[in-house]
C-alpha cells in the first residue's frame, strides 16, 4: 500500500489528524494496535479548550458535542470548609470550556472516519517506522500472521507514552525531561447525579480531590491517594466517606452516592521528549509528551499538536511551502512546555506532598491566598486553562 501520510495510533489525536487531513484531499491510513472497541472502553478526561472544540467542529465531528457537551464558565477552588469561583467567562473575556467525555469524542471521530471511508486498520500488530530519516520512510506491521507495507511521505507517532515511535528514535538524536510525583488519582465513575454543575478541585489537609461530571446522570470522582494503594484498598463505601472528607460539608451533604462501574489509579507524571521531529517521523500527544491531569492538559496539549501538523501538512501538500513542517517541533514544544508548568503549578498548588517541611506547606498555603486575592493572578490561571492561543 502507498499513502501520503502514514498514522501510527488510533486515539483521539490520530483520529482527528486522519479526519482533517482527509477533508483536505491528504491521503492517509491509520495503525491501530487494538480493537475499536478497546479503544472505545478507555475512560479519560474531557475537558476540552475552546480552541479543541473549534478543531472538532472544522473536522465535521462537532455536531454531538455541541449538543450534548456541556459549556462551563467557570470552575470552583474548595479549601478550609469553602469555594472560591474562578469565572473563566470574565476573567478572559468571553472564553469557556467544553465539557465532554473523551470516549464519546473518539466515538464521533471514529464515525466520521467511517463515513468518510477513512482507512482505520485495527489490531494492527508488531507496527515498525522504517527508513525514517531517508524521503521514502514506510511502515510495516503484522495482521492475520502476514506482515504487510505501507510506504509513504511522512510519519505520525501517535500511539502513547508505550508507543514504538519514540523508542524508535536512536537515544543520542532525543533528550527526555520527567518528573514523577508521590501520589496517584483514585478515580470513580458512576451513574450518579453531579453535585456541583461546574468542576471543584479541592485542596485538603488530607489529601487532592477533584468532583467532575460526564453529563447530568454521569458523574467522575477522584482523590488522591499513595502509589502503594491498589484499587482493593478502596471499597466504595471507603472511597465516598474519604471523597466528603475533603469536600466543603455543603458539597459533602449534597453528594449522592451510588455503585462505582468504573475504578482506577493512575499515577501522576511530567514528562516531555525533545524534539518532536526526527527525519520524516513527527510525534504528537502522548508519545511525546503527558502531563499530570490536574489543568486538563493532556488531552488538549495534544490538539495542539494535531492543529500544527495539521496546518503544516495543508501548506507543504497545497502550497509547497515546508516551513511548518521544518518548525513543528519548536512550535509544538513551545506550547507544550507551558502547559507543562500550568499543570505542574495546579498540581503543586493543590496537593499534598509527603515530603513537604512546614515551610513548603505555609508558601503552598500562600500561593493559594494569594492567587484568590489577586485579579491579575485569577485572570492567569483562567487563562491558561481555556487554552493558550494556537
């Protein structure tokens, strides 16, 4: 098989990459590993920055969310038994978010792939770049015992933190930068009515937690918890009595508790690989970067990349023109890297850490007086979690 571009992941950001490109006449095929409904079961984040749901809406798969997606204006910051509303509509003049659940977003893509008659291949195995620093890079990978090809002009790594993309890269030509954190997110999802209509991230003594919302009968819960912690250690019944501990009592009286039907831990990192490019192959997303999900960056810090590829594909297939290809990853990291420290700050802000002196707890302590007391701090935070411009 021959392509213009070849795509190496199924998950939101090739999906949407595959989307646009083709609405623009680019040839591509896309790799998967597994199964769409494996893709389809993963439970993530979806708050998504205006500047997401436009590149939705130009994909023509922004019909669902736009009717079923919720808009916040705002969300809540609790700490010492109260809530303080940062009001996001107000403090950036006009912008908001949208509420939305990433796995109905990558069902949307997934049907206009479909409709399009978008060339998605599942259970995709063994996928392996080759001759990526030469002008004829190709894909190989195995289905049904027979391994296939699939040459092309350029490559997407689009396929996670685990992918083969970046680990295909030779150690000397990438530098990484991370940063683990002591703590991970217990997160429960239930079928239960939300208890607040905007997101409250709560900063306790005993630990982060975070009430969020998939839709009005959909609702997402966390708390922080210590890496040694497994999901057996929490019960339901212990994880809502430790959830109302560290909400304000009017949150914590008003919360309607039900049977969990989803339970898990994900641990918390910072990680960004540099730079974004090498020969013909281009990482996006996970591959390349993650983000603790405290600012809801991960997600949207992948958007990014897709919008750049995006735009620099259109230039070099319409224009000739490979200065966006040619700055991609300086682009790219630019903006990654301040979603970076947005939510390394949100993360430090609002959690504790185990290691903390009670110097370090009286300056967290500060900076969250601080930042409510302040217009112009308020007005940054609030900026950056709508999303930095394009």
């Amino acid at each position: 098989m021959k392509t213009q571009v070849g795509i190496i992941g199924g998950g939101p950001s090739g999906l949407l990459l595959s989307q646009l490109l083709d609405l623009q006449g680019i040839g591509n095929i896309l790799l998967e590993k597994h199964t769409r409904e494996y893709v389809l079961g993963r439970i993530r984040a979806g708050v998504l920055e205006h500047g997401f749901a436009d590149l939705m809406r130009e994909a023509q798969c922004g019909d669902r969310m736009d009717t079923e997606g919720e808009i916040h204006g705002g969300f809540y910051i609790a700490h010492d038994d109260t809530r303080d509303r940062i009001n996001l509509k107000r403090l950036t003049g006009g912008n908001s978010v949208m509420v939305y659940g990433q796995t109905e977003l990558t069902r949307d893509l997934y049907e206009a792939r479909e409709k399009m008659g978008g060339k998605v291949i599942h259970e995709a195995r063994h996928v392996m770049p080759h001759d990526i620093t030469t002008n004829a890079p190709y894909l190989t990978y195995n289905t049904g015992g027979k391994t296939k090809r699939i040459d092309c002009d350029y490559i997407i790594g689009a396929d996670g933190f685990h992918g083969i993309s970046r680990k295909s890269i030779p150690a000397n030509k990438i530098r990484t930068f991370e940063r683990v954190y002591p703590f991970g997110w217990l997160g429960v999802l239930s079928n239960t009515k939300p208890v607040s209509p905007e997101l409250i991230y709560a900063k306790h003594e005993r630990g982060f937690a975070l009430c969020s919302l998939r839709s009005q009968t959909l609702s997402r819960y966390y708390i922080q918890v210590p890496l040694t912690d497994t999901v057996d250690d929490w019960p339901d019944d212990a994880f809502w009595a430790e959830l109302k501990r560290r909400l304000p009592k009017d949150v914590a009286d008003a919360l309607i508790t039900g049977p969990s039907i989803e339970k898990s831990i994900a641990p918390l990192r910072s990680f960004v690989a540099e730079p974004m490019r090498y020969g013909n192959m281009f990482l996006a997303g996970d591959a390349a970067h993650i983000v603790p999900p405290t600012g809801a960056r991960g997600l949207n810090s992948a958007a990014s990349d897709v919008y750049y590829l995006y735009h620099a594909m259109l230039d070099h297939y319409k224009n000739g023109d490979d200065t966006g290809l040619e700055t991609y990853s300086q682009k790219a990291l630019a903006r990654v890297w301040k979603g970076q420290r947005f939510s390394w700050w949100m993360t430090t802000l609002l959690h504790s850490f185990p290691d903390n002196s009670p110097f370090d707890n009286r300056l967290q302590q500060t900076d969250l007086e601080y930042l409510l007391s302040s217009e112009k701090a308020m007005a940054s935070l609030a900026e950056n979690y709508v999303g930095l411009p394009f």
